[in-house]
C-alpha cells in the first residue's frame, strides 16, 4: 500500500515538475478527501471498491441489503417493481428477483461507487460484483431481468444500453413474448 502511495506521489510530483495546469488539475482530482485514504479513488475520482461484503437479502431486482443493514440500490438497472405502496407487483418483477436473489442473496460481494454515493431514498449506489467477477449490473440487464436506467450519466451506460438492445434482440427474459415464459397473452379462447 505505502508502495502505491509513494508511486502516486512520485508521478504526481513528475507532472508537476512540468508545468501544467493539466498536471496541477489531475493531482487535485485524484488527491484524497476529508477522511479517505488515497487508495480509495480511482484516477477518475469516483471512490474505488470496497472489500467484500456480504449480501444477506434480496429486496428486488435491482436493490440488496449487505451486512450491516446498508441498503443498496445497483446503479444504472431498472427492475420491475415488486414492493411500489399502492402499486399491483409489475411484470416479470418477481422473476427478477429471483434472479437477483439466486445470483446474490447470501454471498459475497464487491462494491465499486461513482460519484453519488447516495440517492433520495438515502440508498447507497453501487455497481455490485460477484466473487466470481460477475459483473451484475451488467448480468440482470444482459439476462433481460430489467432495463439499462439512462436517467443519469454513469460510468457504464453504453454498456448497459448496449445489452438491453442485445437482450431485447434475443428475446431474453421481459423481452420474451408472452406466451414463451408461461404468461398468458389473454384469456384462453
């Protein structure tokens, strides 16, 4: 670790050494805030990965509880809603859950942040990893259990526009036609 702080240091002092506005920019960006350790942010400032965690409930498809009692809501997926007051269950929501739950519940994760670490609900907003590497933003979206949500910029979202174009295209999960997953299209004639 004092390693990779000294290499910091080093190519921060190198940059500046030259000159540049740009250098000078760049090592106030990547410089630690109030109460963090260097380590904890990447070059673009958005806070790095935590260590592992342990997710021990499954709110919905795109939101978990981790040891702790922390509640987070997976950035840049939609699911449909479950658990909405005054709204009836939407479909395909309870099998994202199950999804969700099959692939999280339980185990052990990783979670990795930009900038916002909160939203309105006071949720923390992560991108979550699986032990296995499993990227599951990307998973739940790739897999057709829920939608690329694009209402804010983040990190991945032409990725994850990209696998809800590719899930839509392969007719994977809410994107199957009706009767294919055992969801009547109307009343039996």
């Amino acid at each position: 670790m004092t390693s990779r702080l000294a290499a910091l240091a080093l190519g921060l002092a190198l940059l500046a050494g030259c000159g540049g506005d740009a250098a000078r920019q760049a090592a106030r960006e990547t410089a630690p805030r109030a109460g963090e350790r260097a380590e904890e942010r990447s070059a673009d400032g958005a806070p790095r990965a935590q260590a592992s965690r342990t997710c021990v409930r499954v709110i919905d498809g795109d939101t978990v509880l981790l040891d702790g009692r922390e509640r987070v809501r997976l950035i840049g997926v939609d699911t449909p809603e479950l658990h909405r007051e005054g709204t009836p269950v939407q479909y395909f929501a309870r099998q994202a859950s199950a999804f969700t739950r099959g692939r999280a519940e339980g185990r052990a994760v990783r979670l990795e942040y930009e900038r916002e670490r909160r939203d309105r609900y006071g949720r923390t907003l992560a991108y979550v990893y699986l032990e296995d590497g499993t990227f599951l933003n990307l998973e739940i979206i790739r897999r057709g259990y829920g939608f690329a949500y694009t209402r804010h910029p983040f990190r991945h979202l032409e990725e994850f526009r990209a696998a809800e174009r590719a899930a839509r295209k392969a007719g994977a999960g809410l994107w199957a036609e009706p009767d294919s997953i055992g969801v009547g299209i109307g009343p039996p004639v």
